[in-house]
C-alpha cells in the first residue's frame, strides 16, 4: 500500500514543475483538477478500500496549478508544494523541479487538450496516468 501512495505522490510531484514550449505551454497553463487515476495494474484486494478513499479525497481536494512565469503549484491530501515548471519543445515531457530540491523529475504528456490532460510517470516496473480537467 505504502508503495502506491509513494507513486502517485511522486507523479503528483512531478507535475509540480514550469516553463514553456510553443502553443502547448499555454494550453498547460492554469488550474488543473484530478480526474481520474490509473495505477497500470491491479490493486491488491485488502488494499481496494483504503486506495479507493484516497484517491477519491484527491480528486476531491487535489490540484495542480501551472502559471505562465514558469510556476507550479500543487496540493494533494493537504500538502502545498511549489516549485518550477519547463515542456521539451514537442510538448510531450514536463519538466518539473520542486523548490529546495535539486532533483528535476520528468513525466510524459499522453494527451493536452484546452480542458483535458493525460499525464504518465514510468518507474522501473510500473507505469501510472494521472488525468487532469479544468
């Protein structure tokens, strides 16, 4: 269980960082809710409760806010993280660095739209989509 809340943590961070690249950069910029989450594998039966409840409280409460200066920010299960934002010039990896961290993680954009975004975060043996509306 610890390991999907660090997973989806981590992909949350990840979209926790801005800047901007072309047309697609300006169709990121602006407050992002959660829609949906997509583990990329199944979820073990004594842990469907638990996951269910925590990813239902994070698309209630949870944000990510991208800015046109290159800012982030982002809260998910009431932790408030900021930092900065860039996309590669293709508009498929974001780029994101959380303030105080040197570590810069990247996630891949599988689709942007004006009101819909599909983001993925590939670990050595799991892949996980975060979908976002505004």
């Amino acid at each position: 269980m610890k390991k999907y809340i660090f997973a989806v943590t981590a992909l949350l961070i990840l979209i926790t960082f801005p800047s901007f690249s072309g047309d697609k950069s300006k169709l990121l910029i602006g407050k992002w809710k959660i829609t949906d989450i997509d583990l990329g594998k199944p979820i073990p039966e004594g842990s469907k409760d638990l996951v269910k409840t925590m990813f239902d409280e994070m698309k209630k409460t949870g944000y990510l806010d991208f800015r046109e200066d290159g800012s982030f920010e982002t809260s998910m299960s009431d932790e408030l993280e900021k930092g900065t934002w860039t996309l590669n010039k293709e508009g498929t990896l974001l780029m994101l660095k959380e303030t105080g961290k040197e570590k810069i993680d990247s996630i891949m954009i599988d689709g942007l739209s004006a009101h819909k975004m599909m983001l993925v975060y590939r670990d050595v043996d799991s892949k996980f989509t975060l979908t976002l509306g505004k």
